[in-house]
C-alpha cells in the first residue's frame, strides 16, 4: 500500500516540465535587440552563461570575442555536469575522450541589436597507445607509474593528439537557447 501511494504521478494541475531539444533550432548568430547599456548586459550575461560550461581563457569587450580553455565531455558517469545534451554524446563520451571548447562572436548588427554566433568545436584524444594498458605485462610494468617532466612542451606538439571532428551544433544549440532566454 506505502508503494503505490507514490507512484500514481503528477497531479494535472501541476505537471512535471518536459526538458528536451528545442522544437526549432535557433539560428546561429542570433539576434539580440537594442536596449539601454545592451552591450555590456549582453557581454556580462554572455559571459556567466558560458562559465558554466567552460573556464573562459579570454575576453576582449572591444573586439566582441570570448574564447574558452576545452574541457572533457562529461559522459553517463557525470550526470550533473553541463556539456553533453543528449543521451548519444553523453553515452559516446563515456567510451572515449572527447572534449570541446568554445568560441563566440558578439558583433553589431546594421539595424541596432547584436548578432551573437556561438561555435563548439569537438575533438577526439589520439593517444598512441592505451592510457592503462596491462595486457600482456605479466606483474612489473616496465614504465614508471608517475611521469614527471621537467621540460617545457612546445604547445603544438602537446596539443596535436586531438584529432578535429568538426562542431558540436547540439551544444551550440543549449547555449544559444539560454542566451535567448536571459536576454
């Protein structure tokens, strides 16, 4: 009796919301209108909006550019992290690195208002060999379990293991409908 007592769902006065994809995609830029003091509004809001997201590297007011540090895709075992949208990229991110970083252009648009365009690249880790790779080593590994190096990487060489496989138009499209939703 204590089980079933629960289970009979939301009363239709109070429905449960319905999150998913939106039901027409934004246009990427999006338009934002004109108001008092936009520009720095839409800047700010920008700006705490993808610092949910991502760790904003740089910024520049005067150029209209936010540039974020990548981060990895969380996959099912991070449910509570923003950065996959959907079931597919949460489930493929689980199997392997993957990791995203963002760019977004604030320019003014002709007729008053500002265009706002938001791009999320997606990259794939290449590594060499498997990262915990035990097969066929018996008890001893033969390489060390801590990696310490001293030398300072040549940033084109550290960062040539992501393999580009293009944007990511599902997260660009979460983004985008927030931007709409603040502004």
């Amino acid at each position: 009796m204590l089980l079933n007592g629960c289970a009979t769902g939301p009363l239709l006065d109070n429905p449960l919301p319905i999150y998913g994809p939106p039901a027409q995609p934004c246009a990427n830029p999006i338009w934002i209108p004109p108001g008092p003091q936009a520009y720095n509004r839409v800047f700010e809001r920008i700006i705490d909006i993808l610092d949910d997201y991502f760790p904003i590297a740089r910024q520049n007011r005067y150029d209209g550019l936010i540039e974020t540090f990548p981060t990895i895709a969380p996959g099912l075992e991070q449910p509570w992290k923003p950065g996959s949208p959907d079931l597919y990229q949460r489930f493929e991110a689980t199997l392997q690195t993957l990791r995203h970083r963002c760019v977004v252009h604030i320019r003014t648009a002709p007729d008053g208002g500002y265009f706002v365009e938001v791009i999320v690249y997606k990259e794939l880790e290449d590594l060499p060999r498997p990262s915990r790779q035990t097969a066929g080593a018996a008890s001893f590994q033969d390489q060390p379990t801590v990696e310490r190096e001293f030398v300072i990487i040549d940033p084109t060489v550290f960062e040539s293991q992501w393999i580009p496989r293009g944007r990511n138009t599902a997260l660009e499209q979460e983004i985008l409908e927030r931007i709409k939703k603040c502004l």
